[in-house]
C-alpha cells in the first residue's frame, strides 16, 4: 500500500437509507472539507440524502452482486472515481453475502496499491 492510498469503507446495513444515513454521519463526523465519492450498489431513490455537490461525487451501480455479475461495472465505477482522486470513498453494498470476497478482490492488484480498506461501517 502507498502513502497516497485513498481511504476506503465498505457500508453495509438493512436498507439503502439506512447504509446512505451512516454515510453522512460519517463524513459529518469526519468534518469533511475535502472531497469524498461514494458508489453505492441500487437504485436512485429520490428521498436520498446523499446529494452530488462539488465535493460529493454520487455514483450508482446496478442492485445485484458486485463481486461476481456486477463486478464490470463495479471495476468501471471504480476507476473513473480513482481518476478524479477524491480524498475519501465509500461503497455501500446492499448485501454482505460476498463481503469477504469483495474485500478480497479489493486488496488484490492494482487496487491495492491504490485503495486503503478502512475498518466497515455497518448501519
């Protein structure tokens, strides 16, 4: 892992606003002045609190498993964020089926020199 290995949290939790709530309590907490992307695995709901802003990027990738059929577009997703260098990322994962596998797959080449996985954020 390098020195400019972007923080990264794997969020989990019983619903997508539930995963989206703990999102923005932790960027409240962390006093966000910086910029932070978040991917999250469903559908835009538009009661969603997360809201794209200049230092909020908000992608989504479509409901299903990212580690195996969604693993493409999560790749995709993925390395057009690590392109704009933001200074914090979250994936919220609508399901912890294949947690370890993601984890796993995240610490492999190149992400692993380009990603450090924080400890998860369970809602």
């Amino acid at each position: 892992m390098t020195a400019a290995a972007l923080p990264a949290t794997l969020v989990t939790g019983a619903s997508a606003a539930a995963r989206e709530a703990g999102i923005q309590a932790s960027l409240a907490r962390a006093g966000q002045g910086g910029s932070a992307a978040v991917i999250l695995e469903g559908l835009p709901d538009p009661r969603s609190i997360l809201t794209p802003s200049s230092s909020l990027e908000v992608h989504r990738v479509a409901p299903g498993c990212v580690c195996c059929s969604g693993n493409l577009v999560l790749r995709v997703t993925l390395n057009r964020v690590l392109r704009r260098r933001p200074e914090r990322l979250y994936i919220g994962l609508a399901s912890t089926e294949h947690l370890d596998q993601l984890r796993s797959w995240l610490q492999q080449p190149p992400y692993d020199q380009l990603l450090e996985l924080t400890p998860d954020l369970s809602t």
